[in-house]
C-alpha cells in the first residue's frame, strides 16, 4: 500500500503526458477482455463480480484493482503517461506485459519513452524462445511432493541445438515458508493456504539436482509448442510477478494451477484453469496442457536412484556385495579376487559402486574421503568403461488413471445384503490400475463411503481424511524404510454383533522385498489410537502389525493382507482380507473384496463385496 501510494505521489508531483481520453464504454470492453482478465489472475466471485488469485496490494495501481478489472485497467492506462524520469519505477518498466497490451490494443503512438534498464537487462540475460513443462513425479516422503510438481523451464534460442538446457532458467511457484515448520505443520497449513506463494526465476541445473538427486525423483520434460512471441510475452508478465504474493493451497491454487494461468497470458484463448474448480492435482494439470494440443516433445529423465538400481540389477549377490566392498574401500580395486573377475563384470560394479557413494553424497556435507574414493572409482570407470546404461521408460504419468473416484458396490456382511456408495477426492490405492504409478504407492485424500442395507438403514461405512503408504523394496544396495499413516472414522467390530463408528489415527514402519518381477512382501508394526464408544477410556492406545503381499496380475493387482491391534485395555482385532482388481480400462475398475474380522467384542464377521469404481475428473 505505502508503495502504491508513493507511486502515485510521484505522479501527482510531476507533469504528465496527456492520456487520451477513452469512453467508458471502450474501457469496459477492454476490462472484460480475457487477456487482462488473465493479467490480473481474477476469477468471478462467488457472490457476483471480480476477484484476483493475487493477494498482494503492490500488484495493484487502483486501491480496489484486487475486484474492479475496470479500475485497474484506467489505473494502469493514466500510470503509463507517467513521467519518463521514473525510470524503473514507471508502470512501464513495473508491468511490461500490460503496456504492450494496452499500446497495441489502443493504439498508443504517444507514449513517453522511459528507460528500463533493470528489466531490459534481465530479459536479455533470459532470452526466451520456447518452454519447457517440467513434472517431478511423486515423491512420497515430503508432504509438499507427494502429489508431483511442475515449472516451467525457459529455453534461449540454441538450447536444443546445442544441448544446453542445464543453462536455461526456471519458474518455480511455491510456498514460501519462513522459520523451521515439521512436515505436520507444513501439511496443516499447505491444506489451509497459511503459507504465501511466490515465484521464483532460478538456474534450472539447481532443481534439477534437488529433484533428482536430493529426492530421487523422475523428471518428465514436455516441451511446449508456444513460438517466441509467445514466450516473450509469458516471461513478461512473470516479471510482473517478482516478489508478488498469492495465497498457497496444497490443492487448488497450487503449483500447477499458477502454471496454467501463465500458459493462457502466453496463449490467449486458452482455457485451462477452469477445468480445476476444487483440486489442481499435478497431473491432471499436464493431462489438460497435453489434450490442449501444447505439448510437441517428451523427454524423461530418470532418478539417480533409478540409474543406481537399473545398473546394479543384473549384479549377483556375490557382485552386488563387490559393489559394497569398493565404494567403501577402493584399494579393493587392486584386489587379487576383484582382478579374477571378468572384465565386463568389473566394468558393471566399479559404474554401481561410483553411482552409490554418489547418492550416499546426497544432501551431505562435502566429504574428502569420500570425494578421493569417487575420484578413484572415475578413474577405473575411464579405464573399462561399462555399456550405456539402457534404463526403461516408465509409463506416462498423465496417462494414468483419472485423480478422483466414485465407488458403487454390492455385498454380504453375515447374512445381511448392503449398497455401498463412496467417493474420492483424489487418488490411487495399492490395487487401482497401476499404469503411470509405482507399485506400492498408496495416496488416498477425502474418501467417503456410505453403505445402506436391505432394511433400508444408511450408515457411514468410513470417512477417510488421508491414507499415505510407501511400500517401496529393499534390496542389497539401497534399505528404504516402508511406512504408512491414516486417519478419520471407520465402522469397527463392537459388542452385540454391531459395528462402531470410530475416529482413529494410526501409522506404521517396517520393511517392503521384492519377491518376483510384480511382487511386493511388505511388513510393518504399527500403532493406533483410537476413541470408541465400546471403552472405557476417551482414547485407548494399540500396537500392533500390518502385513500382505501385493501382486500385478494378468488381470490387475491383487493384495492380501493380515492386520492386528492389540489395545492396552485388552482388546484385541485381528482382520484377514483380499482384494483383487480387474481393469475394465484405464478408468473403469471392477474390484472384488473378501474379508474376515476378529474381535473379542465380537464373534468373527465375514464380509465380501463386488464394486465397480469410475475414476473422473
């Protein structure tokens, strides 16, 4: 506020250009333009009018632009008459996006020349021509990442011709956090927009080594088919968003959505954000970009764990301990033993033991050690250099199935027949169709299920707020704990052969291994905490286990789990289930479930139920 003022101060006390006079009719118009709708990140309120995504005054020349188009434009329109003297500090400097619009849209022939030179040199250290839609894939364990990212990366005119992209720049929009919040507070407030969002113009070589080094994750490239106007156009409005405030939510106004408010002020005419009026999940995100016919090229990059574990596969057991042995010592390398190996089978473990002290190295302080044993195990790879390594593509992550579900369902409990109804807001459990997914991964947010039985009585089945599972294979190389966390209310069995409704929180750790090609074993301890009516206590405390093993099948994925808690006021619940999953197509499921319930307040309870499930957006 003390700048727009300032500003406007500045104004009042030196002589102005004369802006021409435009009726208020033409005005009109052009506030209602989508182009500067889209410059202004406004959206229709809920209540009638104009509202803008940007919640920082300085964005503003009108002290009520942030809901008045109209306003802001003939705010903007009397700034750009501003004394040329301003320099950097004149709207044309300040808004180089709105000015070229406004000069071509009204034909403004007089405008004083004022000299840029803060924004002139950095659109020349930039030098747009194409763009490039970046997507991390998911990363389970941060909160911020589990459901992917994207950014923009801005090429200059011979990076592809030269292969020079690490050199090009990138837009990131994040939450911008100040202070040290845990994961838990970061979700908290990621979920209830208490964090402010920024953009950020950094070197693209420094998220791409955050991504793919510090969190090991796959990085999809899609380059955009926007031509340099347009992508001039794009960078000229991100520099009127530096150090601009949005509000930050986890599920709508997120990472993505900003993105595609900058594809369409790249491209006028494009609607993209309107696809997104409760969630903006990744890669719903770049679904829409995709079948906006914008995406030309797709490139892959694997993770450096991907790249570890895709060399070290065809390694015995007796190679992979080799690999153990010369990272850890690289005189091992004149070893006697190490030497009778044949010579393409050394070239494989020196290449996986220089790739595993790389990712030991990952988000450490620089180790002279270990930097000499790197140095060394270069040296030998020089010398009997492996094959290129040939690492698999994993399906396209925006040809997954759809983010959110709805369930219908039939089945037995006992003897009494039941319709099950649900929905889920987003978005894939351990038996949904896995294409475009790791096996394993589990992320489940705002799932309802309401059952009515024969009798007509409706009941809620379980309102989950979150499931969260990372069951991700160990193996001799790399040990990566397995864990799960959920909470919200499920029916339970309770005393007189009757179902509770209980509010719980409940995680675990443990251990996942790879028993075949499409085979997981997992193996956790877990703990719960429980409010039931049935007890005594306000909340009573369990430990227990989690255990199953997931297949990819023929016809889907199959699961079959054992779970147990054993409260500390004595009661016990035990449960045996399976579930197996036909892929009618990549958005239709047919799932059948059996399960059998134990308690201590109960007799044993058997349960089985077909359910078809319509994955949509």
């Amino acid at each position: 506020m003390l700048k727009r003022l300032a500003y406007l101060a500045l104004i009042a006390c030196a002589p102005l250009h004369a802006a021409p006079l435009v009726d208020n009719a033409r005005l009109q118009q052009l506030a209602d333009d989508p182009f500067w709708i889209a410059l202004g990140h406004y959206e229709t309120a809920r209540l009638g009018g104009w509202r803008s995504h940007v919640d920082d005054p300085k964005f503003f020349l009108s002290a009520d632009g942030g809901h008045h188009p109209g306003e802001e434009l003939a705010a903007t329109l009397k700034a750009l008459y501003a004394p040329a003297s301003l320099k950097d500090k004149h709207a044309q400097c300040v808004f180089p996006a709105r000015t070229r619009w406004l000069r071509e849209q009204m034909q403004l022939s007089d405008l004083p020349t004022v000299e840029c030179q803060e924004y002139q040199q950095w659109f020349k250290d930039v030098a747009p021509h194409s763009a490039v839609l970046i997507f991390p894939a998911a990363y389970l364990n941060s909160p911020s990442s589990m459901f992917g990212h994207t950014l923009l990366r801005i090429d200059q005119a011979d990076v592809q011709s030269n292969q020079t992209a690490l050199l090009s720049y990138a837009v990131n929009f994040g939450a911008y956090i100040e202070g040290n919040d845990n994961s838990i507070l970061y979700a908290w407030k990621g979920l209830m927009g208490g964090y402010p969002g920024l953009f950020a113009f950094v070197p693209y070589q420094e998220k791409l080594s955050e991504y793919r080094s510090l969190e090991n994750r796959d990085l999809w490239e899609y380059r955009l088919n926007l031509s340099p106007e347009e992508t001039g156009l794009m960078v000229e409005h991100i520099w009127e968003l530096r150090q601009i405030r949005f509000d930050y939510y986890f599920f709508d106004e997120n990472c993505s959505y900003r993105l595609l408010e900058l594809l369409q002020v790249a491209r006028p005419g494009l609607d993209l954000t309107s696809q997104f009026p409760l969630t903006a999940i990744p890669t719903d995100t770049v679904k829409a970009v995709k079948q906006a016919g914008l995406v030309e090229q797709v490139q892959y990059r694997p993770s450096r764990e991907r790249e570890l574990l895709a060399r070290a596969e065809p390694l015995s057991f007796d190679e992979q301990q080799w690999v153990h042995r010369v990272a850890a010592d690289t005189t091992q390398l004149q070893a006697s033993a190490f030497n009778a190996l044949p010579t393409e089978r050394r070239a494989l473990i020196q290449d996986a033991a220089y790739r595993l002290e790389r990712y030991r190295a990952n988000g450490q302080a620089r180790d002279e050690a270990r930097s000499q044993r790197s140095f060394e195990l270069l040296r030998a790879i020089n010398r009997n250099p492996p094959p290129p390594l040939d690492i698999e593509k994993p399906g396209f992550p925006e040809d997954g199935h759809q983010s959110r579900t709805g369930q219908l369902g039939v089945g037995t409990r006992e003897d009494k027949a039941f319709a099950e109804y649900g929905l889920r807001m987003a978005y894939h459990d351990l038996n949904d169709n896995v294409y475009g997914f790791p096996l394993g991964a589990q992320i489940e947010i705002l799932q309802l299920k309401l059952r009515q039985y024969e009798d007509n009585r409706w009941q809620v089945q379980r309102l989950d707020l979150a499931t969260i599972r990372s069951l991700t294979p160990r193996n001799e190389l790399l040990q990566p704990l397995s864990w799960q966390v959920t909470g919200g209310l499920e029916r339970v069995l309770g005393k007189h052969e009757d179902e509770n409704l209980v509010s719980h929180v409940n995680g675990g750790a443990g251990g996942t291994w790879k028993l075949g090609d499409e085979m997981l074993g997992f193996a956790l301890g877990t703990v719960r905490i429980e409010h039931n009516n049935d007890f005594a206590e306000f909340v009573a405390p369990a430990a227990g286990f989690n255990t199953g093993v997931l297949w990819r099948n023929g016809l889907g994925n199959l699961s079959v789990e054992a779970k147990g808690d054993y409260f500390t006021n004595g009661e016990i619940r035990r449960s045996l289930s399976l579930n197996q999953q036909w892929e009618l197509s990549s958005n239709l499921g047919l799932r059948l479930s059996a399960q059998r319930a134990f308690s201590q307040l109960s007799s044993p309870q058997n349960e089985v139920m077909l359910e078809l499930k319509w994955y949509h957006y």
